[in-house]
C-alpha cells in the first residue's frame, strides 16, 4: 500500500507530506492568531498541533498545481481559486455538521458570508506559489533524508495519535457522550467473555 503511486508519487511520499504540511498549517496559524490575539492560541480542532485541513489542501494542491509550476501566474491564480473553493466548502461543511464556523470572516473587506474573503483569497495564491515551487522539494528532501522504515514508523505513529485526537474531539463537538458509549462497550465485551467460559 505505502508503496502504491498516486499520480506520480507514492503513498507513503503523501501522507508523511500531509503529516508535515498538516503541523506546518497549525504553527503558522497558532502563530498568526497569536499575534491577533495577544495571546496564545491554538487553531487546531484538536489539543495537538495538526490541522489536517492544511496538510490535505497542500497535497492536493500539489497533485492538481504542480503541472503550472512554469508558469508564477498560472500557480498563483489557480491556486487561489482553488484554494477559495476548498475553504468555502469546508466552511459550508463545518456550519451544516458543527452549527459553526471556526474562522469568522465577517470583520474582513470583500467576505462571502463570513466564509472567504478577498485578503485569505490572496494569501492563499501565495501559499500556492511558496508550497509548488520552494517548499515542496524541501518537505520531500526531510522525508527523504530519514530510511523509509524510520519514516514509516514515524507516520504510523502520528497518524494513529492524531486520529484518535481528532476523533475524541469530533464527538465532542457532535455532543456524543464518549464515556456512555464506552460503558456500553465494556459491557458487551464483557458479556461476550463470560459466554466463553
């Protein structure tokens, strides 16, 4: 599986890029609102530092954007475009399933609901330019510089931490009650050993 290819670039080149980019994302953008806000912040969903938003928008990005890495025009407009459509729809996603929005565009010229706006519009045609033709080859140069069982390991590890941090936090926001579910499991599991014996 690891070894598969998807669109030039095998899957274990992928994930470990959106493990890389999805913690990258959360630092700049604890960062950014750390400044706003004067104090510390953490924009991840999630206690640890990864927003996943991040790490899937700059593999993507990547797969569908690298063919107009000649072209800084082309990148940039695409990528912002592109990248616009991804936060609309992640925002429309967010407010169906969350009854919320975690960013609030409101207060910014040129917003859509409070979704998107013009100022993110532009950051994100830089972004694009940055992640295509500079970044791009420096996180695959870091995955690279580490053996592939190393690294491999190291992606099996965060993954699973992060997804069951993620996970913990998703029911939270949807208001299900972990430990009500978790005593019903215990139950069941222990009523499926005592018919064993």
């Amino acid at each position: 599986m690891w070894t598969r290819e998807i669109f030039g670039t095998d899957v274990y080149h992928l994930v470990a890029a959106f493990l890389i980019y999805s913690m990258l994302g959360w630092l700049v953008e604890s960062i950014y609102m750390s400044i706003c806000n004067r104090k510390l912040t953490n924009r991840g969903f999630s206690k640890g530092p990864f927003c996943p938003i991040y790490g899937f928008g700059a593999v993507v990005g990547y797969l569908i954007l690298h063919p107009l890495a000649g072209s800084y025009v082309k990148l940039y407009l695409v990528g912002a475009l592109l990248a616009t459509i991804f936060e609309f729809i992640v925002g429309k996603l967010m407010i169906r399933l969350f009854g919320e929005l975690w960013w609030d565009y409101n207060e910014k010229p040129c917003n859509y609901k409070g979704i998107i706006c013009l100022e993110s519009t532009v950051a994100w045609g830089f972004y694009a330019v940055i992640i295509i033709m500079f970044l791009n080859s420096k996180v695959m140069g870091f995955i690279d510089y580490y053996s592939y069982e190393m690294g491999l390991r190291a992606c099996k590890i965060v993954l699973a931490v992060a997804t069951v941090d993620f996970m913990y936090h998703l029911l939270a926001a949807l208001h299900i009650d972990i430990r009500k579910y978790s005593e019903k499991l215990a139950d069941r599991y222990h009523a499926f050993k005592a018919r064993l014996y």
